[in-house]
C-alpha cells in the first residue's frame, strides 16, 4: 500500500499491475465472487426447505 502513495510508478514484474491496479482487481474479484457465493447459498438453502431437519 506504501507504493500507492509514492510517485514513482512501479509495476510487479509478473502482474504488470501497479499495486493500486492490484488492489482493484482483488476488490473486483471479490465482488464478484461473493455474489457468486450468495446465490449459491440461495439456491442450497431452497433445496433444503423440504428437510427441516437438515437446517441450523
């Protein structure tokens, strides 16, 4: 995060990506994923509505 506030510009030799690049893709990803995650959980929870039983 240091290299966020210096104004050189420096790119990580595999990425290319500065590390404020970086940190955008992770949060992007993120989002992304934990959408995926809740629909999924959604859609197990429904599945286990006939099974009262099965659930907390």
């Amino acid at each position: 995060m240091d290299q966020m506030e210096s104004s050189e510009v420096i790119r990580e030799n595999k990425t290319n990506m500065t590390s404020e690049e970086q940190v955008k893709a992770i949060l992007a990803a993120t989002r992304e994923l934990d959408q995926k995650k809740a629909a999924i959980y959604e859609q197990l929870m429904g599945e286990l509505e006939p099974f009262p039983f099965l659930k907390n």
